[in-house]
C-alpha cells in the first residue's frame, strides 16, 4: 500500500517536532536555551546528553552536598557604564540543575567522569555510546 505524500510529510514532521517539543520541556524554557547558547554550549547537545545520563537517580545526599558546593556564583560588573558582568560558578545548565533531578543526574555523572577520565577519552566514548544506541534503535525500527 502507497501511502499519499501529504501523510509521508506529515509523518516525517512529526519525527523532528516531537524530539524539539521533548527538548524545550526538558529544558523547562526558551530563555533557559538561550542562555545556555549565550554561554557558549549547544541546547540540542545538551538535551541528548541529559536523555542518555539524566536517566539514573543520584544518592539524594550526594546530590545535596553535589548542590551546595556549585551553588555558589558571582556576577561582577564590567564597568558601570556598560551592562557586561562577568561571571564566575555555575552556568545556566547547573542553575537549572538544582531544580531538575534529570539534569542534576547528568551533571553529577559529567563532573564524576571529567575528573576521573581525560577529556579526549570521555568524548570517544560518548560518540562510542551514542552511535551504538543509533545502530541499536535503528536495527529495533528495521524488525
């Protein structure tokens, strides 16, 4: 059976929308992604590393001890005729964190692995992870 090209495009909408619409409601907000790319980091990046680490539950007195320590953040202004701070601490995936257990998952797991792995290492084996779960739900889609 042919399917009608409206309902092939219909569907082919429907893979890119939902994936974005699952994003934002992770991310909680517009303004959240855009001052994550205001801090120099990728959204969608960001979203896919919090679906693959946010997963797990974090031992709830690690992740208080895990909040009191990066909590702490400074803002010191440039200058006073220019609206330039610059800014010390936590970024806006971190603030976010503290009140999203998913994304607190993720950062704990990121900050574990960034300080007992070298960065080249940690990001081959992210790429590794990533496209055997793409080949995975691939094969999975096939059958």
């Amino acid at each position: 059976m042919v399917l009608p090209a409206q309902f092939e495009l219909g569907l082919e909408l429907t893979n890119i929308v939902h994936p974005l619409t699952q994003a934002l409601s992770k991310l909680g907000s517009l303004a959240l992604a855009d001052a994550i790319k205001r801090s120099g980091s990728d959204v969608i990046t960001e979203v896919k590393i919090a679906s693959l680490l946010g997963r797990n539950r974090i031992e709830p007195s690690m992740a208080t001890r895990f909040k009191e320590i990066v909590a702490v953040s400074d803002q010191s202004p440039l200058t006073r005729y220019l609206n330039i701070v610059i800014e010390s601490g936590s970024g806006p995936t971190v603030q976010e964190a503290m009140k999203n257990t998913a994304l607190m998952s993720m950062v704990i797991q990121l900050s574990a692995l960034a300080f007992a792995q070298e960065a080249e290492s940690l990001a081959n084996a992210t790429v590794n992870a990533v496209e055997n779960i793409l080949r995975d739900a691939g094969g999975a889609l096939e059958g």
